[in-house]
C-alpha cells in the first residue's frame, strides 16, 4: 500500500528552494526563517467502517483551535500547511495565531490573522502545502500559542497525526478564530491537522533539528498536555544550556516503520523522509530512531476488519540496514546531518531481540552515521539489558515513562547538534 501524491514532489522541490536563501524585509535587514515546530500527518485509514479511534470529528463549517508550543523565541512567525493524502481541496476562510489563554481560550487582543499572498482566505489542492506571509507576533520559546483556523462548509478531514497527546479543539458551527472564552469549542480531539510547520524569522542564520521516527519520538504513552516527549526534553535542554538557539521539530509517528506503509501508522519513513524533513526551514540535523516496528510487525496476528500491522513484512538485520542506508544518502545529498540512534529495549523474544542487537551495533560501529546516540545503554536495565529499566518503563516495556523520556534527553550531546556538516554534500 502507497500513499503518495503526483504533488508532493514538486511541492518539496518548491520548499527547498525557497528556503535556502534569507528574505530581505524592510531596511534590507535580511531575515533568515528557521524551524521552531512542526508535526507529521499521516492518512486516515480509508474503509467504510471504523473503530472510534480512527473516526474523524466533523470541522466542515467549524472552527479548529490547536495548541502547539514553538521552540524557538522571535517576533515574526509564518504557518505552514500540508493538504498530503487528500483527494479533495483544503478550504480555511480564515486562520489566526495567538498565545494560548489554557485549554479552549485564547487572548483575542494578542492574536493575529494569518494570511496567503495577501488574502485570508487559503485553497491549498489535493498533496499541496502552502506557506503563509509572515505574521509580527511576540512568539515565546515553550509557551503555548493557539492555532485557529475556520474550514469551509465542504471540508473533511483525510489526514492527521492521530497521537499529538495534546488536546485541541472542535467549535460548533461558525467563525470563532478571535473567540477568547473558548466556550464554543465543546468538542475536543488529540490529533493535529493541516497545519504542520511553524518558523520564526531570526537576524542571522540558525538552525533547527528534526527528531523522526516512531510511537518513541512520538511521546507514546507520555503525560497528555505536558510535553513529556523527549524532543521536548531536548528543546528545554538546548533552551538552557547552548549559546546558541536551535529549533527542534517532532517528526515522530506513532506506529510507523522504517520500510513498510500502513493504513493507520502511515507512510514508510523513508518514503516520507524528504517532505517531513529536507524541506524544513533552516534544518541541518536530524536525529534518526526507527526500526523496532519493522521487526515487531511480522508476528502480530492479523486482525479482521481494520489491521493496522498490515502488511505484516517479516525483516532482518540486512535489510533495515540498507533502508537506513538509503535514508542517510538522501539526507547527505541535501546537506543534512543524520544521527543514528539506537533502539531500545522492548522485552522481544530471542529470534527478534537478536535483530534489534545486530541492528545496534551496526548503528554504533558502522561510521555511517555523522554521530550516534546510544538510547539503548541509557535506558536499559544492567542485569537485564533485553528490557527497559523499571524507572525508565511506561508500564508496557515498549515505550519510555516520562522519566525515560527525560533521560533520552540527556544522552544527548548538545555540541552535536550545533556542528556544521563536515560531509561533502553530493552533487
């Protein structure tokens, strides 16, 4: 199964050369826009019927409040939108950012209109992105800031990311994108939609770093509405003790694998790798952990109606090798760093814990990566280092607490993620 769009490519083609280069604004000063937050969209399963978890909530006609929390500090911001996976347009009659009043409200007299060539209103085609113009907004590194878009009578949803384990916000129908109290907004979900970017002009060339990969980058299992992801953990970090600022940008998706499609957990990362990634603004590093769905899918057991392992693709060391290979090329050839990070322990059985052992030490040993974060030693249980450390354990033996998250913070080597590619970019 692939999910792809004849657009997507010229659409990523576009992005990377707009934002190569700085935009001048006014006195010539020139403004240089880096990533300070984005998201990953994956397509809503496409079946007749659903289980609840997959149905989507109705915004034709309805305002859609998002909360998301940028990691970088500035005064002019721009939104980016994806229409990935659609197969009809996506219609907002009028879109505002503004810092977040708690749950639902929002500060009305702080909040700007966003708006796309001049106009408020935004008609992004089936596989389209669209970048706004830059909004002046007093944007603060890790405070919250609501996202309000009101959708055309027709819209649907057919893409999200299902686990944003952030709450946002269905109004009922009507244009509430400058409402402060939050009271139309009775309906609530935990996914985001069509707004996957946020950068922040700066006055000299920064940088930013993408943390991709699955259910672990994701912040499964994470505390809700408390950014307990590790990313987060990393942004804090970088916040407090670099000199220099960095953005960070989630690309995890919960359920996805580096080589195979599903029709829940979306595309294979490294299909999806250059639009989720290489197009960012300003993004030289991206931190790399996948691979343990790839072994653990083949021996789920089929499920009637909706089977979101499918197809259930039996791998090996070799081949999640050669795929994190091919994502690494791609990645040099676009003057992006990669670090490998390795996976960690999840209490596998023998036949698939050896992959995950020779996987990792491939990661470790190889050379193929700019560097390495080594996930497993930091959160694995000395006496049982085929499981994670009971602190370390969300409660699943799979996914991290929130002290596990915290600690894959701190494996990290700040220095590395500030480094200039030394690699030769491939011509």
């Amino acid at each position: 199964m692939k999910f792809r769009s004849s657009l997507v490519t010229g659409c990523c083609t576009l992005l990377l050369q707009l934002t190569t280069h700085p935009v001048v604004f006014a006195a010539d000063q020139p403004t240089y826009w880096v990533s300070a937050w984005g998201t990953a969209l994956q397509p809503i399963p496409r079946q007749a019927s659903l289980p609840p978890l997959y149905q989507a909530p109705d915004v034709s006609g309805r305002t859609v409040r998002q909360i998301i929390y940028p990691t970088l500090s500035g005064k002019s911001v721009r939104i980016h939108l994806s229409n990935a996976y659609a197969e009809t347009p996506l219609v907002i009659d009028e879109l505002r950012i503004g810092p977040s009043g708690g749950g639902a409200k929002g500060r009305a007299e702080q909040s700007s209109r966003v708006t796309f060539n001049g106009a408020a209103t935004v008609v992004v085609p089936p596989g389209g992105e669209r970048e706004s113009d830059p909004v002046t907004l007093d944007l603060v590194a890790d405070a919250p800031y609501a996202v309000s878009s009101y959708m055309g009578q027709e819209q649907r949803l057919s893409a999200w990311h299902r686990v944003a384990n952030q709450v946002n916000y269905i109004s009922s129908p009507g244009n509430y994108t400058a409402n402060a109290d939050g009271k139309p907004y009775a309906t609530r979900f935990t996914q985001y939609v069509w707004v996957t970017g946020l950068s922040v002009a700066t006055p000299r060339p920064s940088s930013a770093v993408a943390a991709i990969g699955d259910s672990i980058t994701d912040g499964m299992r994470s505390s809700l509405n408390q950014n307990q992801r590790w990313p987060d953990a990393l942004a804090r970090r970088l916040e407090r003790e670099n000199s220099e600022p960095i953005g960070v940008v989630n690309l995890g998706i919960s359920g996805n694998r580096l080589l195979s499609d599903s029709p829940c957990y979306g595309e294979a990362l490294e299909s999806r790798f250059t639009r989720d990634v290489l197009t960012r603004p300003a993004l030289k590093t991206a931190i790399l952990l996948i691979g343990i769905n790839d072994i653990n899918f083949a021996d789920m057991p089929a499920r009637k109606g909706l089977d979101c392992d499918f197809p259930h693709t039996r791998v090996s060391a070799a081949s999640l090798i050669a795929g994190y290979k091919r994502v690494i090329a791609r990645s040099r050839q676009h003057g992006v760093r990669i670090i490998g990070a390795t996976l960690l322990p999840a209490s596998l059985p023998p036949s698939r814990e050896s992959i995950r052992l020779a996987v990792n030490q491939w990661i470790r040993s190889s050379g193929e990566f700019a560097s390495v974060i080594d996930f497993d030693a930091a959160l694995r249980d000395a006496a049982q280092p085929a499981k994670l450390r009971r602190i370390y354990d969300s409660g699943d033996h799979i996914h991290p607490s929130d002290a596990g998250y915290a600690e894959m913070a701190r494996a990290i080597k700040l220095e590395e993620l500030s480094k200039v590619s030394k690699e030769r970019v491939a011509q």
